[in-house]
C-alpha cells in the first residue's frame, strides 16, 4: 500500500486497453483515491463503468485543451482536498502525420501533436501545482522511444515526445522547490487506440519482442507499476527522470 493516503489524478483513460487504465489499476490497489477523467462525453459510460470497479473512484469530463473545463476540474479537486499525484497520459496526432515520410508533417499537423501531447502536460501541472501545496507533490507523463530515437511512422509524435520530456526536465526544476517531482515513464509498445493509429504498429510489436533483452512485449499493468513507484516516496530522491518500462529494449545497440 505504498500510495495509502494518496489522492491521485488519472488524465487519459479512454478505456480498458489505455495505460492510463493500467496505472489507475496499480493506483488503487496501493491505496490511492482517485479521480479519472475522460475527454469526451462519448467515453464517459466506459470509462464510469471501469472506474465502478475501483470502489470510490470519482470520474469528470475534461478535455485538457479546454481551458474552462480545466479550470472546472481544478475548482472540483479543491472541494476533493486538492490532489497529491497528476498522471498525464495524453497524446494526439492526425493519422496521416503517422505514416510516410516527416518531412511531410504540415504546421496544422505539428501544432495538434505538440500542443496536444507535450503542452498539455505544461498546463496541467501549471493548473494542479498549487492543489499539491505543502504535500509530496508528483506529476507522471508517459513517453516513448521514439523522442530520441527515429522510429519508423512515429514521425511528429517523436517530436512531441521528445518536446514532452524536455518540459519534464523544466518542470522539474520549477516545482522542485516546492517538493513536487516530475518523472517519465517511457513505455514500450502496446495495443491500445492511440497506438492503433501507427502505421504498421503490428510489426514494432514483434520487432521489439524479439530483440528486447526480457523477449517479451510489455503490459499496461508494467506501466502501472512503475508508475505508482514514481508516484510513491519510494522515489522520493527521483525527478526529472525517464524511467523506461520496455522489456530493456532501449539499450540495446546492434
Ligand atoms: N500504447 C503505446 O504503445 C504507448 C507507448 C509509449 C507511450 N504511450 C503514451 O501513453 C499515453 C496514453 O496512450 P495509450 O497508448 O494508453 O492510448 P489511449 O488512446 O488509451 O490514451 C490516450 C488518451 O489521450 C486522451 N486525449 C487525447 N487528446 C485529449 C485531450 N485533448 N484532452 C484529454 N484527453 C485527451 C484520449 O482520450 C485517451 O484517453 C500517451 O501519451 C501515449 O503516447 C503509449
């Protein structure tokens, strides 16, 4: 029960398959309260059903591009007692800037990857900061391989990756001071809907399976693990980190 006490945040659950789900799942099992949120009413039945199953578990609409429904929800985490762990695990990009050449990427394109994927994480913890006040404060955001290394068909979502863990690093440094610590876990792949629109996401499945050190693709539940550790004072001398939960795949030269 290493998050007993712990109030806890979880943007990005879409529905089961979605890491944000996996991590809520370890949350609640270490005795984090949580409170989920979904981006659209169109998800909010799947996503009510899912939190019924962690006993307590609050659910709220927000669409982290809208700034009155992110002022709404930080209104209603202040009745809750204000939070002590932001999960953030949001990203976006237009199919067709997901499959070809890069250099292809328009500046429409760009900016809905960017914005969407890596400032979101800036906003939100610009807007929950000061709802962690006086607690161990820790802001978690997944990533990807792809941010520093070129990875077939992820193109501007590298980008945005690697924009998103340079702002973990920034972020890190403003709110240490104020206790609060901002870490990564970058994930290997996994199916989920995000991932469904990768070109070609079957084939960096098997690739990484068979090359990874452990030979294995890894699960939501790995993420959620790790996650919970980073969100926990286990990793109370750890911040500005990316943590890579990837079956080891990530060290791994020719
Ligand atoms: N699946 C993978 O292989 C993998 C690997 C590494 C990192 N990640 C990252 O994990 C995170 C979660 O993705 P996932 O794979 O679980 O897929 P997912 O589709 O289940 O989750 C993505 C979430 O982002 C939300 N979202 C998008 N735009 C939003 C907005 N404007 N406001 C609020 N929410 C918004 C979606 O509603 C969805 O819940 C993403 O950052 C993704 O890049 C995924």
């Amino acid at each position: 029960m290493i998050l007993k006490g712990k109030k806890a945040l979880v943007v990005g659950v879409a529905n089961k398959r979605s890491l944000a789900w996996g991590v809520a799942q370890s949350f609640a099992r270490e005795g984090a309260e949580l409170c989920m949120t979904y981006q659209t009413e169109r998800l909010e039945k799947g996503v009510k059903e899912l939190a019924d199953t962690l006993p307590g578990t609050r659910t709220l609409m927000c669409d982290v591009m809208n700034d009155a429904q992110v002022v709404t929800l930080v209104e209603q985490l202040k009745a809750w007692g204000g939070i002590d762990i932001l999960v953030h695990a949001v990203a976006f990009a237009r199919t067709e800037d997901l499959e070809g050449d890069f250099k292809n990427v328009p500046i429409e394109g760009w900016h809905t990857a960017l914005d969407v994927s890596a400032y979101s994480l800036v906003s939100l913890t610009r807007a929950v900061a000061p709802l962690m006040e006086g607690k161990a404060g820790s802001v978690l955001t997944l990533s990807f391989l792809g941010a520093t290394r070129a990875v077939q068909n992820y193109n501007v979502m590298g980008v945005a990756k690697a924009a998103l863990e340079a702002s973990v690093r920034y972020l890190a440094m403003d709110l240490g001071p104020k206790g609060i610590r901002v870490n990564a876990v970058s994930a290997g792949p996994v199916r989920t809907l995000s991932a469904a629109g990768i070109s070609n996401f079957a084939k960096m499945l098997d690739f990484v399976a068979e090359r990874a050190p452990l030979r294995r693709n890894i699960d939501q539940a790995q993420v959620g693990d790790a996650a919970a550790f980073l969100a926990s004072e286990l990793s109370r001398g750890v911040t500005g980190q990316v943590l890579f939960v990837d079956s080891g795949y990530n060290i791994v030269g020719v």
